[in-house]
C-alpha cells in the first residue's frame, strides 16, 4: 500500500492523488469544522492544518509538533462500514506515532466549550515531539 504513496523531507508518506480532493475539503469546510478552526484551533500556539492527506487518508486537523489530529465526524460515519473503516484508519495513523482524537458535529454543536477545553487540556500535556516511527523506519520532521 505504501508504492502510491510519497515522502518528502522525512515527514509522514502522503498520497499525492488526494491533493484536490484536500483542497475542495479546505475550501468547504463544515460547519463543525469551522467553529473548531475559527473558534479554537487557529489561535493555538502550535500550527494546526486542515484537510492535511497522511497516508492514504485526509484527516480534519493536524498538529505535526504535537504528533496530533483531531477528527470532526459527520453522519457518514455511523455506519457499521465506516467505524470499521475508521478503526482501521484510525490504527494506521497511529502506526506513525500519531494520538488521534475525535467529535461528532453533535459534540461541537450541543458541547463546545467541553471540546475545546479537553483538546486545550491534550495539547497542554503533550510535549512536542519530533521523531516518529512506521514499519521499522525512523522519520524525523
């Protein structure tokens, strides 16, 4: 699975076949996505990315100094083919050393301010990191 996939400057294998389909994603975020981005996200103190294609996937958010993303789930992903895809996806990402977190647009929407202060409070207590590790390879970014 990795031949399609490319790494630049030692950072995490990306599938440059997603590149359009990324910047659609950034250009339409949803709503949940930009309450998050505009609200939180965008006046960290660390750089967060949207829409940023690891592997073969596109996550929401990516924090690469804190090895962090952070998953806004919509309807599409409440079938039993999607949290198993999910889960997998999910494994992968966290292959490369990533801590992976997600809300469902209902948290944004009903529980904002919980959000926002457990992903302050992980941010807070995750040290920068640097090195990560995938299938026996040590890449540095």
């Amino acid at each position: 699975m990795l031949s399609n996939l490319i790494s630049k400057n030692n950072c995490i294998p990306y599938n440059p076949k997603l590149n359009e389909r990324a910047k659609e994603l950034r250009r339409n975020m949803t709503k949940a996505e930009k309450k998050i981005w505009f609200n939180l996200l965008r006046g960290l103190p660390y750089t967060f990315q949207r829409q940023k294609i690891l592997d073969n996937y596109i996550v929401d958010f990516y924090c690469s100094k804190l090895q962090l993303v952070i998953e806004i789930d919509g309807d599409s992903h409440f079938s039993n083919d999607a949290i198993e895809y999910d889960k997998i996806r999910t494994t992968i990402l966290e292959g490369y050393g990533l801590q992976v977190i997600r809300y469902t647009n209902r948290e944004i929407d009903e529980n904002f301010d919980f959000v926002c202060n457990e992903i302050l409070g992980i941010v807070e207590n995750v040290k920068p990191q640097t090195p990560f590790k995938k299938r026996g390879l040590r890449f540095i970014k």
